[in-house]
C-alpha cells in the first residue's frame, strides 16, 4: 500500500531517483551473510567440541547422523509429495540408511 501511494504522489523525475530493489537486495545479503556466519560457528564448534570429547574423523562433524540420513529423507518427502498428487498410498522405502526408531529403545 505504501508503494502505490509513493508512486501517485511522485513526479517522474522522482521515480528514475528510486531504486526501489535496493532495500531488498540489502535485506537479503544481510540474512545471507548472518547465516554464513552462523553456519561456520555451528561446524567450528561442533568440531572443537567433538574434538574435546575425543573424537576423530567422521564423528567430528556435528550431528552426523542427522546429515547423513537427510538425503534420504529428502527422497522419502519427494515421493510423498508425489503419491498425494497422483492419489495414491504411500508406503516409506527402506533403503540401507533407514533405521527404527531410537524412540522406541528409550
């Protein structure tokens, strides 16, 4: 709404003034930048935590199980997503990475 009064109330020559992307070209390298950063401290924490408790190679990388089994997961979600569409039932595969619940051992 503020924009359809910014545009009727100015001149021309006040319009070729206003880059009106810029504040969300901003807005964007602002969170990407926060993110980046963030994500590097998440990994070289985790890492210098694992690191503290021991742990060498593989285990190092924060919550590897976690990242490990997200492609799958990410394959399960698409074929859902696809079975609603097509109206069919939809049954989870169990590929390798598939594992029971940890829930059910607590």
């Amino acid at each position: 709404m503020l924009m359809i009064y910014l545009l009727r109330d100015l001149s021309r020559n006040d319009l070729k003034q206003i880059d009106v992307n810029t504040g969300i070209l901003q807005t964007n390298a602002t969170q990407m930048s926060t993110f980046s950063v963030l994500l590097v401290v998440y990994i070289a924490s985790g890492i210098g935590y694992a690191k503290y408790k021991g742990r060498t190679g593989k285990e190092m990388i924060p919550n590897y199980s976690f990242w490990s089994d997200l492609p799958y997961a990410i394959k399960d979600g698409f074929k859902f997503s696809i079975s609603l569409v097509r109206g069919k039932s939809y049954t989870p595969s169990t590929s390798a990475k598939a594992k029971p619940s940890a829930y059910g051992s607590m």
